[in-house]
C-alpha cells in the first residue's frame, strides 16, 4: 500500500468537506482539486480558513464529514489511519520533537513502527541528518531543547522524510523562525524538494514564501473555497480577481522578475570592466536592486552583462504567462 511510490504520489481531493459540531458554517466545504505526483503545491490563505483542518483530513487526524481523498489512486478513507500516517510526512510549526527522545530517536519513530533493523536505522539517521545539514556526530545523540529552533525544524523535516514517504504534508513549518533562518530552511527545503520530488502540501500565509517555493499556488478564502490554482508566474500575472491581487500586492512585476535568475537570461558577452557584477544564481530582481543601488543601467554577470532594457523585455515575457 503507497510504498511502491515513495518518489511522490498524485493527491485528488473530490468535494471534500468537514463540519465540526457545533459549528453553523463548514470549515471546509467542497474542495475539489488535483496535486500532481511530485509536484510542491502552497496553500495560502488567511488565518481561520480552513488550511490546517484540509491538511490534517488528508492524513486522517481530522475525518471528513463528506467528499473523498486519493493518493496514488487509493481511497485514502479505505485505509487503517495508522498505516495511512507511516506514508505521509507532517510537519508542524510548533515541530512537536519528544523532549524525551534524542534527535536520533526522534527521527527513527516511523521507521521502528516499521521494525526496520537497527543498522538500516542508524544508518538512514545518520543519513537524513547529512541531508538537512546537521552533522550526525555532533547531533545525534542531542535532545531538543539542546538545538537551536531552526536546527529543530530541520530535526522536524527530517523525521517527516524519515519511511521515505509519497506524501509530505508541512503546515507553516518555518512559521516559528526569525527571517534568516526561514530563508535558509527555504533555500535548503528547495535543494532538497528538486533531488526528491515528493508530492507536498505547504500551507503558509505569506504570499512571498509561497511564490518561492511554489510549482503551484492555491490560494484559498473562506472555508479553504479555491479563488486561484495556478503557477507562481500565471497568478503574478493574472490574478483570478480583487481577492487573490490583494495577495499579490502592489509588486507583481518585481515578485515575477525573482521568479527568473540571471543565468536563465543567458547573459550575452560584453565588455563588462567597471560594472557591478552579480552572480548567475541571482535573480533578476536582484540584478535590478544591484543597478538602482549603483544608478547604473548594466551589470556584469558570469560571462557578459545585462541590461535594464533586458530584464523590462523579460517581464514582458513572463506577463505572456509561457513560464
Ligand atoms: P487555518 O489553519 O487556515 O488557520 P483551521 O483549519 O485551523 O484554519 O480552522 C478553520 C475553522 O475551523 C476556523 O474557524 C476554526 O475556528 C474552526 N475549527 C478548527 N478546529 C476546530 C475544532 N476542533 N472544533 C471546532 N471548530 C474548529
Ligand atoms: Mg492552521
């Protein structure tokens, strides 16, 4: 059951629905989409929406009141809640590490419900530690409140990898971090998501980290109703109504222009003696930064320059909606 796709899974959500007792409205009514297999869709939407409670329905915790899941094809609703859970990650904002357990512990919960032997263990600890950028001889053997909270977060990402599961499903997850530990957490969760390609759900309410990290975006109202569902560069340049332009804010255009690095640009060679230079990985709202800051209207790059002129005609391309 899902352990023949541990490289991601498609999730369909059909009319899916939860009302909690007591509660006149739905917190959820009739959500109906499709998450491709290996694909990082954001949920944004404002506090009280619904987004935890969608979550935690496709994992169970929550149990729908109407409407079906599937994950791979399977009727998620069909299996035992236990099982269902060793094969979808979580990840929470408040982490939830046992403070009794070493990080070591922590992260071989799921793979000793599954009676791994000890040295696959040890050895997929020491692993996922390497990958989330800890050193396992210095941390292993550690307890929680011995980490940073960022180093935390990561302990958190790296217990939700730990089975190798189909399905991730991240709720806020750098929600709790200062802004240079979260753009870190972001930077290495995106190296990670591209070697990966786990199906995951990530549910923010910044507008920002969900263009970042984002293959798609649905951006959700009242009781988790889907205002738009489309890629970064399509809702930037097309936002579906006054509702979703409101997330977009006043910067659509500089938020497309960092969808785009300079290397994508394909730099042409030039004389470049004199210029600022930036690096190919920046982006070309960076590259803009760096010419305003300088009052120059050129910057070199790896290999030749770039012009104001340039990165105008390519947020032309980017509105024609082709990324
Ligand atoms: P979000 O994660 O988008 O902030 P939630 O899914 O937590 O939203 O909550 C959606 C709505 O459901 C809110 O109005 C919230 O008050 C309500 N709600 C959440 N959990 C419960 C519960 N256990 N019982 C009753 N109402 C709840
Ligand atoms: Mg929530």
């Amino acid at each position: 059951m899902l352990d023949h796709m541990t490289g991601g899974a498609r999730i369909e959500l059909d009319n899916l629905t939860k009302r909690y007792p007591g509660q006149d409205a739905p917190a959820v009514e009739n959500v109906s989409m499709e998450i491709p297999a290996g694909e990082l869709v954001v949920f944004v939407g404002p506090s009280g929406c619904g987004k935890t409670t969608t979550m935690k329905m496709i994992n169970r915790l929550i149990e729908p009141t109407s409407g079906s899941i599937r994950i791979g094809g399977e009727d998620v609703l069909a299996l035992p809640p236990d099982e269902l859970r060793r094969h979808i990650g979580y990840v929470i904002q408040q982490i939830g590490l046992f403070p009794h357990l070493t990080i070591a512990e922590n992260i071989a919960l799921v793979p000793n419900l599954l009676r791994w032997p000890k040295a696959k263990i040890q050895a997929r600890v020491d692993e996922l530690l390497t990958l989330v950028g800890l050193d396992a001889g210095t941390y292993a053997g550690r307890y929680p409140k011995q980490l940073s909270g960022g180093q935390q977060q990561r302990v958190g990402v790296a217990r939700a990898l730990a089975a190798d599961p189909p399905v991730m499903l991240m709720d806020e997850p750098f929600g709790a971090t200062d802004p240079i530990t979260r753009e870190r957490l972001q930077n290495e969760f995106l190296r990670l998501q591209r070697e990966l390609r786990k199906t995951i759900i990530f549910v923010t309410h910044d507008f920002e980290e969900a263009v970042k990290l984002g293959d798609r975006i649905a951006v959700l109202r009242e009781r988790s109703r889907i205002a738009q569902y489309d890629t970064p560069a399509r809702i930037l340049a097309n936002p579906a109504d006054d509702y979703v332009a409101s997330f977009v804010g006043g910067d659509a255009t500089l938020k497309r222009l960092a969808l785009i690095t300079v290397a994508e640009l394909r730099p042409r060679p030039g004389d470049a003696a004199g210029l600022p230079h930036v690096p190919g990985t920046a982006t070309l709202r960076q590259a803009l930064d760096v010419m305003v800051a300088n009052a120059v209207q050129e910057v070199a790059c790896d290999g030749g320059t770039l012009t104001f002129a340039e990165i105008c005609a390519a947020a032309g391309r980017a509105v024609s909606g082709v990324r």
